[in-house]
C-alpha cells in the first residue's frame, strides 16, 4: 500500500499530485517485484524536510527527497520517504521539467534507495539511472538525465 501526505498544499497545484506519486511508487515497486510493499510518502515544505535531514543525515538545510528504509523485520512496509516542496519546484523550473515529472522521477528514485539501490559509485549510478529511466518512460515522462539546451 502507497500512504500520500501531503503536508503542504503548495504540492496541490499538481493536479491529482496523490494520484501522481501512488503511480510512480506502484511501477518503481512493480519494476522490483515487491507490489505488495508498503512506503510511506510525505509531501513537505523545505523546513520539515531541512530538520529531517539535520537529526537523521546530519546534515544542514534542505534536500529534494529523503529516503528512511525500514528494517526488515517490519516487512511488507520498506520505508518512508519526504520531498520537500521548495527544493522540488526550484531544481523543476532550472531543469524546464514540469512539477508532477520531477516529483515522479523523484518519487522513484527514492523507492529504489528503499529497495536497496544506490549511487555511490559510476556502476551503481548508472544501473540507477538506467532503471529510473526505464520507470519513468512506462509512465511517459522524458528522461530526466537528458540535458536540455
């Protein structure tokens, strides 16, 4: 099951944006055979998401997704995960990519970190990607590592 928060209602100037981020996680979770995981998705401002990635990364400020993997032994659930609305409309507009795209390639790169994938290294990067890719294009969204001019 795919639970939606929206905490913010900047998120609601997409259109049906629960419907948008429950496809994104459901064909990410089909593409890795685990449809009946459960993830948790927090649609938050820039401030929620900056104090999540202080007490749990350590880190200052705001990121565009989060990802909080569960243990395994609390299965089907495999994780939360938070986007925060600021950093995902600004990284949209510097990319000419529309809101809902960007939130959905977000949306799936997030559940593939909770399934385990990630990007600490070429090889890992571009099986990522190529996964993501793959993803979104079942979704008809473009392919987000393409460089516009």
């Amino acid at each position: 099951m795919i639970s939606v928060e929206v905490e913010v209602e900047n998120w609601r100037v997409i259109k049906d944006v629960e419907t948008t981020v429950d496809a994104a996680a459901k064909a990410s979770l089909a593409k890795a055979g685990a449809e009946d995981a459960d993830v948790t998705i927090l649609l938050a401002d820039d401030e929620t998401v900056a104090d999540l990635n202080q007490r749990f990364r350590g880190r200052a400020g705001p990121t565009n997704v989060l990802s909080f993997p569960a243990p395994e032994m609390v299965r089907p659930m495999i994780g939360d995960l938070a986007l925060a609305y600021g950093v995902c409309a600004r990284e949209a507009d510097a990319q000419a990519k529309s809101l809902a795209d960007h939130l959905s390639h977000l949306v799936v790169h997030g559940v593939l970190h909770l399934m385990g994938r990630d990007h600490m290294n070429d090889a890992e990067a571009d099986a990522m990607e190529a996964e993501e890719r793959e993803i979104l294009a079942g979704l008809g969204i473009a392919d987000p590592y393409e460089v516009k001019p």
